[in-house]
C-alpha cells in the first residue's frame, strides 16, 4: 500500500482514528468524525438562494459528550505533517478549545496553547497522541479548577439517545454558564440572537445543575403565557413530573422546577405578590428569559422578585440586552458570559437572511397641513400645524396612507406568493384594526372565502390572540397576514414568517431587534430561507447604528411606478378608536377645543410613493446591488484575476462541474443569468460574458461548430457517433452530464452497448477520458 496514494478519509480510517482509539479515546463516545460547525451561509440574489459551504472539523474530540476539548485536521499524504492546522486553529477558536493537531497519516503537529514550557507547537508520532485524562487534567490545571467544581462542569448533558448534542455556539453557552456557577458566580447574562435556541440552551443548563443536585429548586421566568406553555411541551419535557407552572397565584411547594409568567407573581397588594408565599431561600437559580423586557430596571415590579430571591443564582437570556440611562442589563447580571449574535448567526447560515424594502411616502417626507378651519370625517377641526411622520396613526390619520401601504404590501405579496405569513407592526391598536381593514379590502378574492386571510393579533383581542398559534404553526395556512402593535414584537417562534412589515415608528434599538428576531428562523420543510422587511417609516435607519450587529443582504427603494419586487429577483393596552363626536377631553363638556382632540380622521388626502430602494449587503456588510450580473462580475473577478487566468483554469480543470460548484456555493446562479441574458448559455459563456463582455454562444451553436470542423475523425466510426451524441447532450443539457460515465447507460448511448462495450471502443477508461477532454477543448475553443 502506497500512502501517498490514499485518500484524505484513508489516512484518518487507516492512521488517525486507530492512533486516537490506542491512546484511549472512545470511538462512540469522544471521537467524532467529519463534525458540522456551521451550516453555511444562505446567499440570497431576488428571489433565489443558495447555500455556501459549510464547515466541518474532520475530528472533533470530547472528554464527555458536550465537553469538546480538541481539533483535529487530517490532510493526505501528499501534504506537509502540518497543512491544516491553520484551517484546524480557526475551527479551535470558534470551539474555543486549546488543543490542535494537524495530521497527514505520518504523526501530528500538535499545538498547544496553554503549554507550560512555551513551546506551543512541536511534532509528535503517532503513537504519542495524548489520552483524554492527560488533555483535560492540562486545562483544568490552566483554569484552576479543583476537584468539586470539576464534578459539576462534567455532569451530563440530557441526551434522548439519538446522539444529537448542541450547535457549537450552544455548547460554549452552556458550558460557560456552568463554569460560571460552579466558580460561585451569582449574575449571570447570555446573549443569544432570537431563533439561536436559546429555550433550549436554558434547559440544558438548568438540567445539568438540577441532576447534579447544585440546585434543587428552580424558576424559569418569561413574559408571555405562550412561552411557558411551548417550554414545557417542547425544551422542558423532560423534567416530567418534577415540574408545574405556577397559575392561579397559588403556590405548591412540592415540585422542584416552576415556570411562571413574570405577571403571575407580581402585584401592588400583599396577596397578590404570589412569590412571597415562598421563603427568600426556596429557589436556588432563577433563569429569566427575555430579561431586556424589565428585570434589568431598577423600579419595575419584575426586579422586585429578584431583590427578594436575592441569594438565589439568577441568569439571564437575552437576544437584545438593553442598555439606557434608565435600564441595564449589565449593571445588574455583569457583562455578558456569552454573545452569540445576530450577524454571526446569519454568518454561520443557522439564521435566515434578509433583504429591506424601503418605502417613503411624500406625506411623511414633506409633512402635511390641514387648510384653514378644515375638518376630519367626523366634523372636528383640525389643529392648524404641519403632521409629519411622527404624527401619523398616532395624533393623525390619513385614510389614503393605510390604503397605500396595504396596496403596496398586498402587492409584493401577489409579486412573490400570496400565503407567505406576513407580519404588519403598527403603531397602535387603532392602526392595527384599519390596516386590518384596509389589506382585508386589497384581498378581497381571498378574504371573501376565508376570514382568517387577514387578522388582528393585539392584546385587547381575544378572537385575534386565538389564532396566535395558527399563524406560528406551520402546518396552518391561516392566518397569514397579521396585524399587531406590540404582542408579537417578542417570544413568537414565527418559523415560517417571510415578510414584516414596519408601519410603525422605532426608536428603540432593542424593540428593532426584536421586531427583526421574527423572521430569522429558518424552515427548509417550507422552503423559508430568507425573509424581507418591508419598511414604511425609516426604521430600518437603525441598520446604521454601530449597536446593530447584522446587516441586510439587500435594500430596495422603488421609484413611483416600480414594481414591489426589484428587478432581477405585546400590546400598549390603549385602544385608540374614534369617539362618536371625535372630542375627548377628559371632562365629558366635548368643548370643541382642536388642541384636546385625541386623534383626527382625515379621509380624502393623497398620498403617493416618493421612492423605493434595494440594496445588499455582503458578507462583509457592504453594500452590493440587486443585480445579478453586476453581483456576478464582482464574484467572478474576485476568483479569476483575468480572462485567461480563467481559461487556464477552466482548461485545466479535471472536471468543469468542479468550478462550476464552487461557484454556484458563492451565489453565482447561472440557470438565472441565463433566462436574464436570453440564451440556454453554458456557465462558461455566461463567467466570459458577465466578467469581461465577451458575445455568449448558446449550448448548441458551440456543439454545431464542433460538428462542421470534423474534429475526431481520427475516431472510427462508432466512436465518432458516441462523440456525436455526446454533443447533443451537450447542446441539450451542457457539461456536467457529458463528464460522467453514467450518461453511457442511457438513450441514445445504450443502442452502441453497454458502457465497458463503449469505453473499449476508444480503447479503454483512459483513452475514453482523454476523448472527453479534447471534446471539451474543442467546445470551447472559440
């Protein structure tokens, strides 16, 4: 056997693996081969996605199961000793473990960055490879952790035993909270972006800490109902009978885990405070999710439950720590443990990107003033001022404004697929019940025969509330526009959201993540990669705040007449409605005063689009435009520094599906280019035409000049018809077939014999394959 000659998965099956087994590594529980870290991230050009490729360590290894505690990167036998550490020390930064190895099947490069004496990196054979003991007793060692805090940060993970263990960025997570606690450490704050699972991390740690026996007695804390109950269904199944939901402000002291809602226990009167039916010492941790939304403010009622469970170990999840004046999470739980974010979940493709569309209406630009002594539609005079943007849906309304936007979402709808779940932020109730209206009015086809096309989810609505799981379900096509003010902003696992939409005016950087969070969830089953925000009144201007971490692929600003698609592609509790004579002073004397008129109606005012934008954003967060050829030639020219370096290199090239993947993995679309450009282009015409303007030959005007110059009449006659149908597959379906042996056992081929009979016409494997290369060379040798 020639080692030079085996492959990369030969040198880990015949070398690495048997040197990792004999220095007692368990092949079913500590090693674990080809391991995924990301997904790989989603590129989106229109309506098209691909994904590009993922990374994967070739050996991940784990002292337990969910404890990694080294890389290792196998090259074969024809690299240095050496040739992927570079690629295995990234992999051990994301992982954050301190030992590398690098291997090529003749021993290791081992890198160790914790090492006593200096030397970080030196060789060793293979039979030097270290046990587990010896590796995890070195890091311990560096961390100073001693032997009672070693049994806590080892204590099983919760397995189902199908052999799934957390993401790479959930296993950091939950193994820094652990070590967190197990040093003493009482505040604790993790932030993860929405859809990253952070439910499920929480679990994970609190099952550790519970079956160790470190904490007994456990609150899970969240802010809306719908949490709690999906909680216990689905990450919290597994603690069984140990656990109960705290409701009906009773408090059973028998169960070991409670869940609760932040408002089940809090109140202004002494019986209504349920959690001081409880002693300050019962709960030994508490994991309050969505802790942004008032634990971290010093006067709000929900800091009041954790003052008094004060000696109690508390932990924070977050996708959006908020930091003001007035409220912050780091002042209470200390900086945070662990960020997980937004960009880098899109980054890491766990994340569905997102394009923007950008949509400014002239009213709320230039501002609108009523003429003099005008009145709304119910008789009140109007305040003599200029409304602008700020004043919409809140002190003014303009009819004609809620029937553009509806027209303009309803339009992208029917542009792209008129059962994507959309969500519509509104600025109140009020607005949410006339934008419901007004999209109810621009359906009417679908709405005549479903009432549920269209519905009001707002906290003042119990019909709209009870369709809140039906719009979140993904097997449920109704309801698939919902509007909302605020009970949707936060908690709702919307998988399958494609659009959102922002008629409403935000301020707040954390409530705009938020906002974003519900369309970042990925479903494949339902084909929901991606998702676009359609933006009305400029909140997507906070893409520019250095406190954003994840940028838009793209941002579309139509121009009047544009189409809606760009080319080539929880409740406030007021419910703002009209009153009958629209004055409302508080006195019940409807004085007629303008200035104490709650909110004006005005219904025949124009509004039109001044503008609509796209724009994507890169991997690197900058801006790139829509088009697809434009995107391409930037692609194309990073690859190839000119034409002919591309002609080598397609010319060299064993196999041409070879470039042609890579590519597409870097979100070249050549099906689509080709329906742009007009012609059934192979890549090849499609890479010379967009990258340096040279005229494209269709697929079957290259295979007829091949045939009329009588390239292979060197051939006999039955190879030469081989050669010839070859062509019309080419001319049919382009190069990727005709490089595969397997188009031999198809029509027209089969009718020349079976594939050995074919290839031995040319005269063997090799003289066959030496045929398709000059075929090729002569396709596109003009």
């Amino acid at each position: 056997m020639i080692k030079k000659g085996l492959t990369e998965r030969d040198i880990c099956s015949k070398y690495i693996t048997p040197a990792l087994i004999k220095s007692g590594w368990d092949l079913h529980t500590q090693i674990r081969e080809e391991f995924p870290l990301t997904d790989g991230r989603i590129i989106v050009r229109g309506q098209l996605h691909t994904r590009a490729k993922n990374k994967r360590a070739d050996y991940l290894l784990f002292y337990k199961p969910g404890i990694p505690i080294a890389i290792i990167e196998a090259k074969d036998n024809k690299h240095s000793l050496g040739a992927g550490m570079q690629q295995g020390l990234n992999y051990g930064e994301m992982i954050n473990v301190p030992f590398v190895f690098s291997s090529n099947g003749d021993g290791f490069l081992f890198h160790n960055s914790i090492a006593k004496d200096g030397k970080i990196e030196k060789e060793i054979s293979l039979e030097e490879f270290p046990s587990p003991e010896r590796l995890w007793k070195s890091w311990c060692e560096n961390k100073k952790i001693t032997p009672i805090q070693e049994a806590l940060i080892t204590e099983d993970y919760y397995s189902n035993g199908s052999n799934k263990i957390p993401r790479y960025y959930q296993l950091l997570a939950i193994n820094k909270t652990i070590e967190a606690v197990a040093k003493g450490e009482n505040r604790i704050l993790l932030v993860m972006a929405t859809g990253t699972g952070k439910t499920y991390t929480a679990f994970q740690i609190i099952w550790r800490l519970w079956k160790s026996k470190t904490k007994k007695r456990i609150l899970f804390l969240a802010d809306r109902n719908i949490l709690i109950d999906q909680t216990m269904t689905n990450d919290f199944k597994p603690f069984g009978s140990a656990m109960t939901k705290i409701s009906k402000r009773q408090a059973n002291k028998s169960y070991e885990i409670y869940l609760s809602l932040y408002q089940a226990v809090t109140g202004t009167e002494e019986e209504q405070n349920i959690y001081k039916q409880f002693s300050p010492e019962f709960f030994d941790l508490i994991v309050i999710d969505e802790c942004h939304r008032g634990s971290a403010a010093e006067d709000s009622n929900w800091r009041r439950i954790l003052e008094y469970f004060s000696g109690a170990t508390q932990i924070g999840l977050t996708a959006t720590p908020k930091e003001t004046q007035e409220v912050s999470n780091t002042d209470y739980f200390g900086k945070a443990i662990y960020t997980y974010s937004l960009r880098q979940g899109i980054e890491d493709g766990f994340l569905a990107p997102y394009k923007v569309i950008r949509i400014d209406l002239d009213k709320d630009l230039t501002g609108w003033r009523p003429d003099k002594n005008m009145t709304d539609k119910y008789g009140n005079v109007i305040e003599d001022r200029i409304y602008n943007q700020k004043d919409f849906d809140k002190t003014l309304v303009l009819d004609k404004r809620t029937e553009l936007v509806a027209k303009k979402i309803s339009d992208f709808l029917k542009q792209t697929n008129r059962y994507d779940k959309t969500i519509v932020f509104c600025d109140n109730i009020d607005h949410a019940e006339r934008m419901r209206q007004a999209l109810v009015n621009e359906n009417s086809d679908i709405a005549a025969t479903n009432n549920k096309y269209v519905v009001r989810i707002t906290g003042d609505n119990e019909e709209g509330k009870m369709e809140l799981d039906n719009f979140i379900f993904p097997e449920s096509k109704f309801p698939v526009i919902a509007t909302t003010s605020k009970l949707m902003s936060t908690g709702v696992d919307a998988q399958t959201c494609k659009l959102i939409v922002l008629d409403q005016r935000i301020q707040s950087m954390t409530e705009f993540k938020q906002i974003i969070g519900r369309g970042t969830r990925i479903n494949e089953d339902y084909n929901k990669f991606f998702f676009t925000i359609m933006d009305f009144k400029k909140a997507t201007e906070l893409f520019a705040d250095p406190e954003f971490d994840g940028e838009p692929v793209v941002i579309y600003e139509p121009k009047p007449g544009s189409p809606p698609l760009p080319p080539n592609d929880t409740d406030d509790g007021i419910i703002d409605t009209p009153p009958d004579n629209g004055i409302d002073d508080g006195n019940g004397d409807n004085g007629g005063d303008p200035l104490r008129i709650k909110k004006f109606y005005v219904a025949n005012v124009a509004v039109s689009v001044i503008a609509e934008r796209v724009q994507y954003f890169d991997a690197q967060g900058k801006l790139i435009t829509e088009s697809l050829k434009d995107y391409t030639k930037k692609a194309l020219k990073n690859e190839f520094t000119s034409l002919d370096d591309f002609l080598i290199k397609w010319s060299d090239a064993d196999k041409k599906k070879i470039i042609i993947e890579e590519l597409a993995n870097q979100g070249v679309f050549f099906e689509a280019l080709a329906e742009e450009i007009g012609k059934e282009l192979d890549p090849f015409d499609i890479i010379c035409h967009v990258a340096w303007d040279k005229p494209p030959l269709s697929r079957k005007e290259r295979a007829e000049q091949v045939k009329k110059k009588n390239y292979f009449t060197e051939y006999g006659e039955q190879a030469q018809k081989v050669i010839n149908a070859l062509l019309d597959k080419y001319a049919d379906e382009g190069v990727e077939p005709i490089e595969e042996t397997k188009i031999l056992t198809i029509q027209p081929f089969t009718k020349y014999g079976t594939p050995i009979e074919i290839i031995n016409i040319f005269g063997g494997k090799a003289k066959y394959d030496q045929a398709i290369k000059e075929l090729e060379q002569a396709i596109y040798s003009y």
